[in-house]
C-alpha cells in the first residue's frame, strides 16, 4: 500500500500505497454441505460439478439440472437445520475451564474489571491480541452477496484448518459481523459438538470450544460459519463507495480494503500474515454489475432459481495460498480496458465507462513493468490475470490485493490533455509500487507487521526502478532523494521518530507504522545498500530470497542472509543494516582536516538542541547510536572520482593530497546521513558553487543545500552559511536542487513571518526565484524535468508574489473564466492559485463548481487545491464546513482540504480552530485507529512556531483521545518547539545578514 496520495501532492508526506484448483478434492456428497451459499444453495456448486462457464456458452448463464438442485438444496437446508437444532438442544457449557485449559501465555490484556469478557459476560478465555499458533487455516470458501440498496451483507465461509497440537478450542478474528449459525466437521464430514462461540470485541477476536471430543494432533477440521454484516461508510474493510456520472446519475459499488487488520470485518478469517491459505469466492450481484476477485471468473450462474431474484452468482478460481489482507472484490458497474505482457498474462484497468480513455496508460505502463519485474526478479507472476481498478472512495494510495489492485483514481487515471506533469509521473510510480509488491509483499510476505518496512521499504525502493524502466527520459533516479530520502531524513532527525523495526500488537499500533519512516527511510537504506552491494548482487538477493520464501513468509533477517551470501561473504550486511533497522535517528558525519588527514566522526543528528540534552527522551539503542556508515567523498581535485571508506561504529581518518580544498561527502546523497564541514571548507565549497555549481552533480548540490539548511535548523550552523550558499540558486536551473532549496526557502518564510525580517526575507526570497523564473517563462514546453521545475517554481514566485508571474497567471484565469481558454496542464496550479487567491466569491464559486462536475481527477486535485488558497476568511470558512458533508467533498480529501488552508497564512488558525470544533467528529468518521487522523494533526499543527500555540496545542491533546495519531502528535509538538527555538537563535541574524545583502544587491 503506498502512503494516501494527498499527502505527496499536498506536502512532502505522502503516503501512498491470487491462482489455483479447485476445491473439489472432497468427493461430493460425502462433504456437500461445505460449501453451502447463500441462501440455503446446495453445495455441489463448488465441487467442480455441473459447472458451465458464462463464457463457453456464448455468454448465457444458464442453469441447468435445476431439479437436482432443488432437491439438493431442500435435503441440505434440513441437514444443517437439523445439524443446528443438535447442536444447540445439547448441553451447554458456559465455564470455559471444561477441556483444555487456553494456552494464555501472554496474560497482558487484563481488563481494568478483571477481564477480558465476551459480549455476553463470560470470560473470555484468550487473553492475548495474537492468535494462538496452534490452529492453521489451509482453505477459505466464501460466498457473499452484499446488497447495494439496503447495504446488508451476507456471507457464508467455510474455513479448512489443522491443528498441530490437541486442544479443545480455535481462536479467530471477526469483526462487527454478526454470526448466524456454525458448525465444525472433522475430515470425514462427522459433526462435533459446539460448546460455546464467544466473541471479544476488543481484540476483534472469536473463541470457538468444543463440547467433548478435542481437535486432534494434526488434524483436519472445518468450521462453517454464516453471517450477516453492513456494507461500511468507513474506507476499510467490506464498504460502499459511489460515483456520479456525467449525467448526474449516482452509481453505487462495493469494495474492500483490508490491509492490514479489516479483512476480519468481511468474513471470519485468521487475519494475521503468516497464516496464509488458498481462497476461493462466490459472489452474488446483479445482472447489471460486475464482480471482480483476486482470481478471475470460472462460472456464473443464475442464482434467481434459488432465490427469486435474478441475481447472478460468480464462482472464481481458487487462489494460490496468500495472506487475508490481500484478499479483495468489487461489485460495480464499471467497463474494463485490457492489454497483455509479452508471456499473455491478460492486465486490466478497471474504471467507470466515461473514465476508460484515462485508463489508457495505467494498463500499457502496467503491462510493461509486470515484463520488467518478471526479468528482474527472475520469477514469473503466477496468477492468470492482473486486475487494477479505480475506486473514488479510498484511503491510501493504492493497495496490492494479489491479481485485483484498488487505486484511488488519481493514482491510475491520467488524462494527457489536462493532467499535470506531477501528477502524469505519480501514476506511473504508484502502479509500479504496487506491482513490485506483488511479489514482494504478495508472493512472500513479513511473518509479522513489526516488518511492514520489508513491503513498503522495498516496493518504494523498486517503483523508481520500474518507472526508470519504462520512461528513462524522466530521470526518476535523479528524483529518488527527493521523494525518499530527504523527507525521511527530516523526520528521523525528531527525538519522536522510531525505529525502521518497531514492535507492534493491535491493530493502532500496526496503522501507525504506515508512516515516512516505513516506506522512505526503507527505500533509503535499501539505495545506500545497493551502492555497496552493486545492482547485480542486489537483484541476485531478491531473487534468491523470493524463490526461497515464495508462498510464504520472512524476516528482515531472511533478507540481509541472502545478500550476505550473494555478496560472497565480503560484508556481513546483518550486521551493518542492524545499525540501520534497530536504532532510529542517522548519523551527522563531521569532516576536519588536519594537515593532509581528514577526521570524518560521527554522531547521532537530533534537531532539537532540548531533546538533544536529556538522555531520558532517548530510548537505549543496541548500538549506542554509531552505525556502520559506508563514507563516499570526492575532492576538488578530481570531482568525477569517488573513494568509498567504511566507519564500522567508529570514526576514521584517511589522507589527502594537500592541494585538497574541500572534499564533497555522500555522494549523491545516496547515504542515509548529513554531513557538516569545517568553516573554511564550507567556505571553499560556496566558492566553488558560486563559480561553477556543475562541479557538483544536481544531486550533491541538493544534498549541499539540503544538509545547510538542515544543520542551521539544528542550531549546528550559523543561518549565514545557507543564505551565503542559496546565492549560487541565481544560477541553477536543474529541478532537483531547486526543489529541495524551495522546501526550505518556504519553511523559513513560515518560521519569519512574525518576525522583524520578513518583508526582507520575502524580498530575498524574490531575488533567488527572479532568474529562474525567467528562464522557464509561462509556456508548458520543454522536457521532463523542465516542466516540473517550472511548476515547483513558479507556485513558489507566487507564495513570493513576483509581479511577472502573478500578473499574467491572473489573466490567464480571466480568460479561462470568461472565455472558456484552455489552460495548459501544468500552469494550472499556478493559474487556479492566482485566480482563487486575488479574486473574490464569484472566482471561488466558479471553480468550487468546476470542482464539483469535472470527470478528470487529477484536475478535481489541482482545483481543490486552489480553492484554499482564497485570502477571505468568510470564503475559507465555508470550504472547511463543506468538507464535513462527504456529498460534497469525499472523505479522503478531507485532509488536502485542512492542509490546504493550514498553509495559507489567512487560513492556519481556522484550520485549527477547525480541528479542534470538529476533532470528535474526525474520529467517527475515519475511525480512531487510521493513519487520517495523524495527517490532520502534522498538517495543522506542524508550522505553529510561538509559545502560545506550543502550549495551545499541547493543553487541546491532553484532554482528548489522539487514537493512532499519537506519534504524529508527539512530531508535531517537538516541531513547533524547534520553530521557537530556531526564531529565537536566528530571526536577527537572518535579518541582519538580508540588511547588508540587499543594500548591496540594490546599489
Ligand atoms: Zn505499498
């Protein structure tokens, strides 16, 4: 899953992001009823009898044998009414000591009364939010049939497990369903007693007992259950999202997300990684709607015999064995477009019918990176299709259910004619992310969430590489230190960040490690990895790893043996990537030189000089806080020839020819740490920057400004060296030192705008931008790179208010609004902003409108954006209460709404004043355990840099519940207490140093 698409399009903190036989192994008749479907079916439909395919019969389902059916059905109803009656007339044992005692190893969830109790009052025996290991399920049958007018569910599943120990009892998850009827049947189909089926809400979990026999040691079982639940409003689990066409028509469809603990509210299951099992689906729907699983569709028939109701059924081909969170199916209306890999494998984009066209390169880039990852891993994909849909209700990004992708629209749909350069590349990334999973992820999976990094950080590390692929004019390599590792970087330098491996149990905890951390500092150590491994031991690992976990499950331990061995035993990387895993934080390297040797040291880099002094914020780490860093440098005197040296936990020196003026350290940035350099050698390398900035490459002058303007934040550096170094940016025209300088530039005009020097910050901030804004003019032209430079740009000039920008993107919306004058694609940022923020009601209602009825989502993005951007209180205010009606505004785009006018300087504290009002509100409706409610907190609070709102925000959490947003809330209040800090050591000398600079820069 990659981190929610709002947040990299709206700040830096994105977060985005099955095959087999069948069941019939049992004879029929002697297992009929196990897979029995709704209502009362008889259950031979699974068997693999009387089967026909829609498709073989020229796409008439028709139902044949119906008189056996009947009967089938009518004795299979009074069997398992029968079976029930028994079940339930027998005498009941409510005292869970009968049998076997539970195995509650891990007593760590007493209740405050004593507890923990089952809904109806009764202990409940399992005392832990882990299963117990015990039981194994090996094969699901599921029918469904949600209906999509009264939102109820039905379902029936039947789930094979064994057992390998004796015991009396299975523990389970289920959530919010509630159960109808169940039964447990031993292998030979013989019915064993039911004592009790207890339900623990708050470990979503079911304790089935047995009367008196006992499941045996390596024993096959079976456990039906029917059930009944609710289509959600929620984005998670079994819920029900809604599109409008370009009539005006509402169209409903029901979908899942299920990663990483919903799959319990859909149906029953064992809904934890490592219990992986065969799937296998039947899903109820009506004729005017498709249904779509992992697998495809191996018959339908018309179930209207059965129930009167012209209801069509789709039975799907068994799985491959796979984990529950990667489950999915979508009952909708949508129409597909289909392309094939070179081995035809058949891949798919799903979307509504009026959307196809923008479908067009999701399912041609996809095609052609399911061919890359097959070569690169050397291990083809294993399921007969690829299904990828676009969902308009979601949550994150995009999620990998094996063989039935979910995007949320603006992660697959792209329109060439009016979809912006970002968000064109955005796409590619994504379905590149979570087609990397499909194998890494999907085909081998972490034992347990604490490893979610072995997903995220690696599918982030390889979805550059699958784009590269297929556009290597995009330069997406150049691009990987700005979505990856500087963002991580900046987060880990907090006192509040955690480690890449952290320990989680419930399901807020497991939530809350779908962060930056996650998903960029993994794919950063993983870049930093491949730089000493090399690319061909780094393929060599995956592929070896893969095949050697395939359909199973590893640990980050697996991973690092098998590059050891690929790597012939010359690095131990276990011990290396240790440093790198287990303690958070990253190492500040500091360069001196005495003589011709250079002393690199190295330290743990923390941001806030507060945390930096008290060792009770900072937990112990294994390693003491030293890592094994893999030192790259180069010298001014032969800038294209790297030297590689090693800091095993210790400082190094190494010698120098003395014509030696600077040393550039971490090449590329492709390390996972900053550099400091003595005074003059910052000095020499301003020089040079100055002179000739091309000595560097446009990732080291990135990584320059980067780690400048960083130490300065960290009280390390005087702010004069980043302004004395931001003076070569009059000369820089590459987009990824620009986009990086840009980051910081406007963090600090947040931090000074109460402060004496803000107008003179803003004046300066003109001066650096007026070259360049020049240079990428107003016409959508150019290459790749040059396109995204002039956007990131110029919506900087704008913030800036540089005249030769604001003035014709103003009359571009006039235009625009008046005559109806296309705006090209990637001005429309720019432009929408201007319009929005210089105009007046009548621009915002125009665009509110066009907001409302365009068909392209990346322009419901870019217009969403815009409408923040007003500077009219009044105007503000209605957009914050209309994102509280989801008719008006979807729930997943709630947060780039508050994040929007946080970042407007009219807009900040209306938007806190919002969250605050409307916090209890957020919960219901995102749930308290989703990553949502951390993005509100960042989003809000994050720029606040006085006391006041310090203790403001601080006092407003004490008294509520923060739900999963609790870390998020704790990087936020160490932020807002660096912003103070940083004011106070710096607001005056930044002021005095513009004072001098801009006397100068006039005469
Ligand atoms: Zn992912």
């Amino acid at each position: 899953m990659p981190p929610p698409a709002a947040l990299r399009q709206d700040s830096e903190a994105i977060r985005m992001d099955s095959l087999g036989k069948t069941s019939a192994s049992r004879p029929p008749g002697q297992n009929g009823n196990a897979n029995t479907e709704i209502p009362g079916n008889s259950g031979d439909s699974n068997t693999g009898l009387h089967k026909r395919s829609i498709y073989e019969q020229n796409g008439v389902a028709v139902c044949s044998q119906k008189r056996a059916l009947c009967i089938a059905t009518v004795v299979f109803a009074i069997l398992f009414a029968v079976s029930l009656i028994i079940a339930f007339a027998g005498p009941q044992n409510d005292c869970p000591c009968a049998g076997e005692k539970p195995a509650n190893l891990e007593a760590e969830d007493e209740g405050d009364d004593g507890g923990p109790f089952a809904t109806n009052g009764e202990v409940f025996p399992w005392n832990n939010v882990r299963l117990p290991t015990f039981a194994h399920p090996t094969r699901y049958n599921i029918t469904i049939h949600p209906n999509l007018t009264t939102l109820e569910v039905k379902g029936q599943v039947t789930i094979e497990f064994y057992v390998d120990k004796e015991t009396n009892f299975i523990v389970f998850h289920s959530k919010n369903l509630t159960i109808n009827e169940k039964m447990i049947q031993d292998r030979k189909g013989h019915r064993l007693k039911i004592s009790q089926l207890l339900e623990y809400p708050k470990h979503q979990q079911l304790y089935l007992e047995l009367e008196e026999s006992k499941f045996r040691k390596r024993g096959n079982y079976t456990v039906h259950l029917r059930f009944t639940s609710k289509l959600g409003n929620e984005l998670e689990g079994f819920y029900l999202s809604s599109y409008v066409t370009a009539d005006g028509d509402k169209r409903h469809l029901a979908t899942t997300h299920f990663e990483p603990t919903y799959a319990r509210s859909a149906f029953p299951c064992f809904d934890e990684p490592q219990f992986k099992a065969k799937f296998k689906m039947s899903i109820f729907r009506d004729r005017f709607h498709i249904a779509l699983c992992n697998m495809p569709v191996v018959n339908t028939e018309d179930a209207g015999f059965y129930m009167g109701t012209g209801l069509l059924r789709d039975d799907f081909q068994e799985s491959v064995e796979m984990s529950t969170y990667l489950v999915a199916f979508v009952v909708c209306d949508y129409k597909r477009v289909t392309e094939m890999t070179s081995r035809n494998v058949s891949v798919s984009v799903y979307a509504p019918e009026a959307m196809l066209p923008q479908a067009q390169f999701a399912v041609k880039t996809a095609a052609k990176i399911m061919d890359y990852f097959e070569a690169y891993f050397g291990i083809h994909y294993p399921l007969p299709k690829q299904d990828l849909i676009a969902i308009p209700d979601f949550a994150a990004g995009a999620m990998e259910n094996w063989g039935l992708i979910t995007y949320r629209e603006t992660s697959i749909l792209y329109d060439p004619e009016e979809t912006s350069t970002a968000a064109h590349q955005w796409v590619a990334i994504v379905v590149a992310h979570e087609l990397a999973h499909q194998w890494f992820g999907n085909l081998v999976t972490m034992k347990w969430w604490n490893d979610l990094w072995l997903n995220e950080g690696v599918a982030s590390f390889l979805e550059h590489k699958g784009v590269d692929h297929v556009a290597p004019e995009w330069g997406m390599m150049n691009q990987f230190i700005l979505d990856k590792t500087q963002s991580a970087l900046h987060l880990d330098a907090l006192a509040s960040s955690h480690p890449i491996s952290v320990p989680v149990k419930d399901p807020s905890e497991i939530e809350a490690i779908f962060d930056t951390i996650s998903y960029n500092k993994g794919a950063a150590i993983l870049y930093m990895l491949e730089e000493f491994l090399l690319e061909e031991v780094m393929k060599k690992g995956l592929n070896d790893y893969l095949n050697t976990h395939k359909y199973g499950n590893a640990d980050t331990n697996d991973l690092w043996a098998v590059f050891t061995k690929h790597a012939n035993h010359s690095f131990d990387v276990k011990s290396i990537m240790d440093t790198w895993t287990q303690q958070m934080g990253f190492p500040l390297i500091t360069i001196s030189r005495e003589g011709n040797a250079i002393l690199a040291t190295q330290k743990r880099l923390l941001l806030s000089p507060r945390e930096n002094d008290t060792d009770l914020l900072t937990p112990k780490s294994p390693f003491d806080y030293k890592w094994y860093v893999p030192l790259s440098y180069y010298t001014n005197l032969q800038p294209r020839v790297t030297t590689n040296v090693w800091m095993n936990l210790t400082d190094v020196s190494f010698e120098v020819p003395p014509a030696v003026e600077w040393i550039k350290v971490n090449v590329n940035q492709t390390g996972f740490y900053r550099v400091n350099y003595s005074e003059d050698m910052w000095t020499s390398i301003i020089t040079t920057l100055h002179n000739n900035h091309t000595v560097f490459t446009p990732a080291d002058r990135a990584s320059l400004i980067d780690d400048a303007f960083t130490l300065c934040r960290a009280g390390i550096l005087n702010a004069t060296i980043p302004l004395k170094l931001s003076l070569y940016l009059l000369n820089e025209r590459d987009f990824v030192p620009w986009s990086t300088a840009i980051e910081h530039l406007e963090s600090w005009s947040k931090m000074m705008s109460e402060t004496a020097g803000f107008k003179k910050y803003i004046a300066f901030m003109k001066t650096l931008l007026g070259p360049v804004t020049a240079y990428v003019g107003l016409n959508d032209t150019g290459s790749y790179s040059t396109r995204l430079l002039r956007s990131n740009v110029l919506e900087a000039a704008l913030i800036a208010n540089i005249e030769g920008v604001v003035k014709p993107a103003k009359l571009l919306f006039k235009n625009w609004m008046e005559k109806g004058t296309r705006i090209p694609p990637n001005l429309r940022d720019l432009v929408y902003a201007a319009g929005i923020k210089y105009g007046g009601e009548k621009d915002w209602n125009y665009c509110w409108n066009m907001y409302k009825k365009t068909q392209i989502p990346s322009e419901k993005v870019i217009l969403l954006k815009s409408l923040g951007q007003s500077m009219d209180p009044w105007i503000l205010q209605r957009f914050l209460l209309a994102s509280l009606d989801r008719e008006e505004i979807r729930p997943q785009d709630v947060e780039p709404v508050i994040a929007v006018v946080a970042h407007n300087p009219e807009g900040q504290f209306l938007a806190w004043r919002h969250l605050k009002a409307y916090w209890p509100r957020f919960q219901t409706m995102f749930g308290n355990g989703t990553f949502t409610l951390s993005g509100f907190i960042t989003v809000v609070t994050s720029t606040f840099c006085t006391e006041y709102d310090l203790q403001e925000v601080s006092e407003y959490f004490k008294k509520v519940e923060v739900g999963s947003g609790q870390r998020a809330l704790e990087q936020s209040l160490e932020t807002i207490r660096l912003n103070i800090h940083w004011v106070k050591e710096n607001a005056e000398t930044i002021n005095q140093w513009l004072h001098n600079y801009l006397k100068i820069d006039k005469s």
